[in-house]
C-alpha cells in the first residue's frame, strides 16, 4: 500500500470506531492488543513454541515499531499546526 492508501484505510478505521461508538480511549485500548498479537506474531512466537531467536525478535519490532510512531506523531503535529 501507498500512503494515500494507508491514510484511507486509516480513515476508514477511524470511521468505523466513531459509528459503532467506540470511546477513544476504547479505541486506543483495542489498537494496543492488535498492535500486541501483531509484534508478537511477527516475532514468530507461536502457541506451539518459538523461533530460539524470538526474543532479539521481537524486540527489534517493539524498536521498529516505536519509531514509525515518533515520525507518524511527528508528521500529524506538523500537519496540524499547519492549519
């Protein structure tokens, strides 16, 4: 997916949330646990056992994820105090 996409689908989710409403907060709570699953997946732990490596993992995705946060909050303040 393109950015153009990726802030569709975000808008999408964001509309979806607002007409089942959901609370921000619930929202943000919700987000967090599919964020959680996500990682943890990508790290490859799995019900059946895990990877010996998972750990290092699963911490370069918590890094990762992490920075794709600063600079997506980073982007939406300069977007913001722009208008």
């Amino acid at each position: 997916m393109d950015s153009k996409e990726h802030v569709k689908a975000g808008n999408a989710l964001i509309g979806w949330f607002n007409s089942q409403e959901i609370l921000p907060s619930d929202a943000e709570c919700i987000m967090i646990k599919v964020l959680a699953k996500l990682l943890v997946t990508e790290a490859g732990f799995t019900p059946g056992g895990s990877p010996p490596n998972a750990q290092k993992l699963l911490d370069h995705a918590i890094d990762s994820f992490t920075l794709d946060l600063v600079h997506a909050i980073n982007d939406r303040l300069f977007h913001v105090r722009r208008k």
